[in-house]
C-alpha cells in the first residue's frame, strides 16, 4: 500500500522497487499493490494495482480493507508510510483502514520526526499499535520511535534498497554520456526548495574558477505538490541564479522525472554526488542511498540518515545552509583523485547489504515471521557465463578480480582453469552453446601448456606466462584429472577437444604415485571415475580402489564414536572426500565405501547446518578436532562442494534428504547465510569472494565464480535427473 507509478513520488519509486524485488527473489510470492491516488491526475496503473483510493475519500479506506479482508489470496499488508500520501490531518485517514483491517500489517515508515507533538504522536501510536511491526531505515529512527514515541511494537531496521550495479569508475561512467571531458556533481530527485540546491550553486564560483571544467547536474523534475501551490517559483529562482553567477556552461538541469535507467547513468558518470538537503531531521534519503549504491563518494548536509551513512571513509558533511562549506569540501574532492576514488569503493562496499535483493530477503524475512509464507528460493537464477568471460583472455582465466575487473597482474592457476573448464563441459552438455566450447579450449590449452614431460601439471602462472616450476600442488593436478576426465565423459563434447583430453590425463597418471594429499587423491578418484565411465578397464578400477582404499584407511585411522572423519581437521572442499568415495562405489560395487561416504558426508552435515541454515567451516581458523568450528570467512567453493556432493548422496542413494540439503546449501548463494545478503552478483553473473562476520567480499575472482557457476549446474543436472 502506498503511492505507485506513474505516480511521480519518491514512495512510488520505493513501493515499486521492493515489489518488484520481492517478486524477482521469490517467484512464488506475487506482490499486489493498493495505489493511493490524488487529485492532480488519473493514473494509467500497470496490471499488479489490483486497488485503488483516493486519499481525500475517508470512505474508500474502509470500504478497501474489507475488500482485502474477503481475499484469501492476500496474506499480508505492507504499508509504505509518509503522512502527506493519505488523506486527512497529518494523514489519520489511514487510521480507519487499519481499525477495518484484519490481515498482518508490517509498516514501513519513511519519516521519523523527533519530538513529535501530541497530534503525531497519537497518530504514529495507533498505527503502531495497529501493525505486527514497523520497518524503520535508519537505526536512529528506532531511537526516537522509543523515546519520543514511546512505542514498544516490533521495530526493526531494514535500509533503503539501492539498484545492484558493477563497480565502475567515474571515467567508466562518462564514456556512456556526452560529457567525458568534465568533472562531474550531482544531485537527483524531486525538486523542492527542501534539497538546498541554491547553496550548491552559490559555492560553485569559487570551485570553477580552480577547475573551469566542472559541472553541476541537477537531475529531476520539481515536485509535483510544490508545483501545484507554486508553479516552477522555485525552479526559476535556481535558473536565475545560475545566470546572475556566470554559471551557464556550468550547471545544468534535466528537467524531467527521470527512469532508473537513466538515474545509474548519470550516477555513475559523476565524481562527486551532492545531498544538500536543508531538513536537519530527515531520517532516509533514498537519492543518497542510490548515490553511494552506485560507488560514489558524497558531501552531504548532516540530516540525520546521512550522519548514520557518511563517515570520512565515504565522504564529507558539511553544514547546513553553507555555501564556502559546500566549496571547500567539493574543492577538497576534486583536487584529491585518489581520495574521491578510495571514498567510492568504500561507499559501493557498504551499501552491498542495502542492494534490493537484500532488502527482499530482509522484508520476506518478516512477512514469514508474520504469516508463515515459505521463505525458500522456488527459481533459481538463469545460468550466465558472462563473468566467466571476462575473466578469461586468450590464454586462461584470471586469478583474481579488483571488485569486478580482472586482475591481470595475479596471474593464472591451474586450480582455476581446470574447474572452470568442468564448468563449461556442464553448460555445453545442457546448451550447447558455442561460447562455451571456445572457453572449453581455452581452457583446456592452458591444462596443456603446464604439463611437463614427466606428466605433472603446474599450478601457478605468472601474467608474463612463466610457469612455477619449483612449487608442485598434488590438489591441483588431481583437479587437472577430475576435470580431464569429466571432459571425457561427456558424449557432446566434440572429438577433437576429447583426443587432446585424453593425451594429457594418460600422461597425467604416472605421478599418482606421489600423491599423499586427501583432497588431491579425492579429485583424482573422481576423474579417474568419469575416466572409465568412456574408457573402462580393469586398470582403471585397480587405480581407483587402491586410491579409494586410502581414503577408507585415513577413515579408519582418525574416527571415533564423535569424530567421523578422514583427518584431524576440516579444511576447505571437504565434503569431496566422501564424494570421492560414491564415485569410487559406483566404479565398484564395493559397499565399504558407500558406507564410509554416507557416515563421513552425514557428520560433515551435522557440523555445517544449523536448522535449514548451511554455514561452511570458515577459512579463518577450519575446525580442529576437539576445537572449535571458525565461523568467518565462509569461502564459495565449500558452499559449492557441499552442493555438489550431495546432490550425487542423494542420486546415489535415492534419500530426498540429501537433495534437500543440496538446495539449501545452493541458498547459501542467494542470501540463506549468517548476514542475509546474496552472494552471487545477478548484475554480473560473477560470485563475492567469500563471506565475512560483518560483510561481504566485494571482489569476484575466478574462484567464487567458478564455485557458484559449479553449484548452479549441478542443481540443472540435478532437475534433469529427477
């Protein structure tokens, strides 16, 4: 419930902005809207507005909540809340529709305003008193909501939702406008005299006499309320002080209600964005949210919501209604390129939890709470190699990426080109697609080009293409056979990629013999495994018994009656030890290792779920036997291994419950984790670095990536499969 677009609104912008969140993140849940109208227009209102009031008809309030009250399909009322969309004083028409209401109301409120009188305060109280719970998007807010307020209902903090974009540069942005050559401010929104937009112009003469080429755009028509009381006065007055400061080249004004589209792009073309705001109790600003969401550094007014989101990491506060305030700390930023530059990629690594698929998760977090809707994932996100790509050039894929860009300097590893080409040997085998197939070379090239004459692979690659010959990772080259070997064993893969395939792995196998790694000889079994499914022979299962058979030993050797497992410590990929040995039973026959692979999968579970909740072991610290489990820093591949491993238990043993436990896991991607924010990247089709106690990695190297991408079409086969 709130105003909707076409409506011309700040609220209108936010209803439809979660809606659609909601909807996209979860596909079985469908938003509807309850539009409030006003007397300056009829609205064309798309499909999802099922109803409608007009916010000056008390009657219409009632008469729509007893409407939604006979639904069976609407399970909740989430209020978008600003006292001037409905009708009456300080909007109490609202009150009538929450006394008719019997469905859950979750509120959201978007002002907050400090000592209330007692008017308000009433007013505030009974909707209070009328909601499950009020959304707040500051913690401040939740502050004066119980000390002026005196409110004791639910308040909980969920914060402006801001788009999910790439990281860009403000040189990045620019090459997508016609002003490359400028230094660029802004600020957007409705224009209202409240935006302080004159103190911004009035600091600009002695900022351009410094830097001749900066411009100001002020991008967003006027209000549309203060364009009813008093015309374009305010607007004019602005243009006029453009003209009379010599500003013209200077400053100019995209009068229109601009889309989103067009919003980001002109964000990301600034390197300044300027919040001038005049109310000092402002509790959210949804355009300095959307700034800092799109990576750039602010200088703010100290309103309330930016005291909470500006610090000096991300930017400047300045005072109220001060024009040198305003020069100086513009003056400060344009002559420091580095500062402004540090300031942007601080600003895009806060606000990651603030990206509207976090938001959703948070919302539908509390709509369950209230009436039970399932919260799980009903759609997975389309596969995209798109990040996959970028990564890669024409020798291999890339280590390490600076936030979304390929950090070419890392250099290459063979760890990542053998996973990465599994990857594309699971996509071309579902799509056929020719992209894929290019990269299965690429990276199958690479697999070539680090072998040696003895058979061993090589793992790391500097980015002049010199091998690191001194340091020899068994991990690695058993990756090397898994990944050969599922190449193998994929009958659509074309025969010339599959003669080279198989070259490499028969030269591969003669240093097995010096592999002592778990994991390594894990990774080896499982390609040997898909080896034979192609190219069975009795020296194969004799290699992947006598690999097998030391896995069963470790086993042997470490557990006890609480401690089923193969070392004295959990490290990362764990769960692909006992995957190992499904593989090697499905080789086999040999009920021993499905036995040690369900005990030693089943413990690992018991370790890394908590209720329907999958937390790997974090790589700060593992888990020693006797000790304790590390929380932080959850890594992609364990989530993806886990993914992966139990898909194949519960293929192998026909038991749901691990299937079940395959999707969970995979919601650890989406949001399903310790912080409640997604991990793979939609916008890039890329996958963060990992997961820490208070945030997210905001790079997406190869790795996570591959990880994620591994996850993913395991999940496709998964539905192929059943």
């Amino acid at each position: 419930m709130g105003t909707y677009p076409p409506r011309e609104c700040g609220i209108a912008t936010f209803t439809r902005d979660l809606a659609m969140a909601v909807n996209k993140q979860f596909p079985g849940v469908k938003s509807k809207i309850l539009a409030l109208n006003d007397d300056t227009g009829i609205y064309n209102y798309p499909e999802e507005v099922i109803f409608q009031i007009n916010d000056a008809e008390i009657d219409e309030y009632m008469d729509v909540a007893r409407k939604i009250n006979e639904s069976d399909e609407i399970k909740l009322v989430n209020i978008q809340h600003e006292f001037g969309i409905f009708g009456g004083e300080y909007g109490n028409y609202l009150i009538p529709f929450l006394e008719t209401l019997t469905k859950p109301v979750v509120t959201t409120l978007h002002t907050v305003l400090p000592n209330p009188d007692e008017k308000r305060k009433r007013i505030v109280s009974l909707i209070a008193e009328k909601s499950s719970c009020l959304v707040v998007m500051a913690k401040e807010a939740v502050r004066i909501l119980r000390d002026d307020y005196g409110l004791t209902t639910d308040i909980v903090v969920v914060p402006h939702g801001v788009p999910t974009v790439p990281f860009i540069s403000s040189e990045g942005g620019k090459a997508k406008t016609r002003y490359k050559d400028r230094l660029i401010i802004s600020s957007f929104g409705m224009v209202s005299p409240s935006k302080g937009c004159e103190h911004v112009i009035d600091a600009l003469p002695a900022v351009v006499e410094k830097f001749p080429n900066l411009l100001y755009l002020i991008i967003g028509e006027t209000h549309p309320m203060v364009r009813k009381k008093k015309g374009e006065d305010y607007r004019n007055f602005l243009e006029e002080k453009v003209r009379k400061l010599g500003l013209t080249d200077n400053v100019k004004f995209y009068n229109k209600y601009a889309k989103l589209s067009e919003i980001i792009k002109y964000l990301r073309a600034s390197d300044i964005y300027i919040s001038s705001s005049t109310n000092p109790h402002q509790i959210v600003s949804g355009t300095l949210a959307y700034a800092m969401g799109c990576s750039r550094p602010v200088i703010s007014t100290p309103f309330l919501h930016a005291k909470e989101i500006v610090n000096h990491e991300r930017g400047l506060l300045v005072e109220f209604n001060n024009p040198k305030s305003f020069a100086d700390a513009i003056l400060q930023l344009l002559s420091n390129p580095g500062l402004r530059q540090e300031m942007g990629r601080n600003s895009y690594a806060y606000t990651r939890h603030m990206t509207w698929p976090n938001v959703a998760l948070s919302y539908m977090k509390l709509f369950e709470k209230y009436v039970g809707i399932p919260k799980k994932h009903e759609k997975f996100p389309k596969v995209r190699l798109s990040h996959l790509v970028s990564l890669t050039d024409d020798f291999g894929i890339i280590q390490f990426a600076k936030h979304t860009r390929p950090d070419k300097g890392s250099g290459y590893s063979l760890d990542d080109n053998a996973r990465a080409m599994i990857v594309c040997c699971m996509h071309y085998d579902i799509n056929g697609s020719k992209s894929a197939e290019k990269l299965i070379h690429t990276y199958l090239n690479f697999i070539s080009y680090v072998q040696d004459e003895g058979g061993r692979f090589h793992n790391f690659v500097n980015h002049g293409r010199e091998i690191n010959h001194e340091h020899w990772s068994d991990d690695a080259h058993g990756r090397a056979l898994w990944a050969l070997g599922y190449l193998l064993s994929q009958e659509t893969i074309p025969a010339n990629l599959k003669d080279e395939a198989g070259k490499l792995f028969n030269k591969a196998l003669n240093p097995l013999k010096n592999i002592k790694s778990p994991r390594a000889i894990a990774f080896s079994v499982i390609g040997l495994y898909f080896y034979n499914t192609t190219r069975p022979s009795s020296e194969n299962l004799d290699k992947i018994r006598e690999l097998a058979d030391h896995l069963v030993m470790l086993h042997e050797e470490q557990s006890c009656d609480d401690w089923q497992w193969f070392e004295e410590y959990f490290t990362y990929s764990n769960s692909k030890l006992p995957e190992a040995l499904f593989y090697a039973y499905l080789a086999t026959g040999d009920e021993r290792y499905l036995r040690v692979g369900e005990s030693t999968l089943d413990f690992l579970t018991s370790i890394t779920f908590t209720g329907e909740r999958f937390a790997p072991i974090g790589q700060d610290g593992w888990y020693s036997k006797n000790g304790h489990k590390a929380h932080f820093d959850q890594q992609p591949i364990d989530t993806a291994s886990m993914v992966q491993t139990l898909v194949l238990a519960g293929q192998v043993t026909k038991k749901e419950g691990y299937y079940e436990n395959a999707l969970r896991a995979f919601n650890w991607f989406l949001g399903d984790n310790s912080l409640n924010q997604v991990i793979y990247d939609k916008s890039t089709g890329g996958c963060h670095d990992g997961l820490g106690e208070s945030s997210v990695n905001m790079n997406q190297g190869a790795e996570s990536t591959i990880s994620y991408l591994m996850a993913r079409l395991s999940l496709a086969d998964l539905d192929r499969a059943k």
